[in-house]
C-alpha cells in the first residue's frame, strides 16, 4: 500500500531536484548568451577592421572601400555595437576625412554626403561638409575627427578605442 506522506515527500524532492537543475542549465545559457554577445561585438565589428598599431587601416583597393576613390563621396564605418558609425570621406586627391556620424545638436545620426553635403537625419536643418564641419544650424559644433594619413592608397585613421 502507498503512503501519501512518502509520496508527497518524494514528488517535492523530484520538484526540487528539476527546479535545480532548471536554474543550472538557465545561469549555463545565460552565460553563453553572454559570451557570444561580447564575441560577436568584436568579431562582427573588430575583428572586420584591420588595425595596425593601433589605428584603423582602410585599404582603398578592396570593393568595400571603393567609394573612397571618389571625391566627395563617403562611407560608414562601424567600430562597436555601441557607437554610432564613423564617417570616412574623400576631401580631395591628397585628403581623406574621418569623423563621428553622430550629430552635435541633438545627436541623431548624420547620412552620407550628397553634393559634398552631409544632413543631419533629424530633420532639424543640421549640416556638416565633408570634414564635419557645421555648415548649417542648430548644431554649433563640428562633428569629432580623428586624424588620418593617406598612404599608398591606405587610410590610417588615429581612432581612439575606449
Ligand atoms: S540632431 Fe542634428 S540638427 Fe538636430
């Protein structure tokens, strides 16, 4: 004959036992979730870039950098998850431009330029020329560069990793 105090005791164990080893594998997912999320932030954006001593480095010869050939024209470059894109333009045949896409008014992002012009996506009127510099209000400050050097067709872009 069954004992209904045995049971109950043996079916709370088995609860708790299962409710254990639910909270075990829950920490090992969220830990692994964890893990690929800070991988992915550096293999999808890090690990794509090609850094050497410490700046960013853009060989204009490969396809997605090409626009980079062509006075006026522009690119968005993402370095973190976190951060807005980095704009990267071509000034003139000596001078590449990099700065922050990430507008000084009210910072909404800022699109690539048209006819050496890049507008603010807000809406607001705000525009910068191809070195990030206001060229129309409310924003009042230029957008925040980064140094660069054109060598060999290569862009070498001082960004600041933090
Ligand atoms: S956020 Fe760019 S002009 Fe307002």
């Amino acid at each position: 004959m069954k004992n209904a105090f045995s049971d109950d005791l043996v079916n709370r164990r088995k609860f708790l036992f299962d409710s254990g080893r639910l909270v075990v594998m829950l920490s090992s997912f969220s830990l692994l979730a964890g893990a690929c999320t800070s991988n992915d932030a550096g293999e999808n954006r890090l690990a794509d870039l090609v850094i050497e001593q410490g700046k960013i480095v853009l060989d204009l010869n490969e396809s997605r950098y090409r626009a980079l050939n062509t006075i006026g024209s522009g690119l968005k470059i993402e370095i973190t998850r976190q951060a807005k894109p980095l704009i990267v333009t071509r000034v003139s045949e000596t001078r590449i431009a990099a700065f922050s896409s990430q507008c000084t008014h009210a910072g909404y992002e800022v699109l690539l330029p048209e006819q050496g012009i890049l507008a603010c996506s807000s809406g607001h009127g705000g525009a910068f020329d191809l070195e990030g510099r206001v060229v129309n209000g409310p924003a009042r400050s230029n957008l925040p560069s980064y140094e660069t050097q054109l060598i060999d067709n290569r862009v070498h872009i001082a960004y600041s990793f933090r």
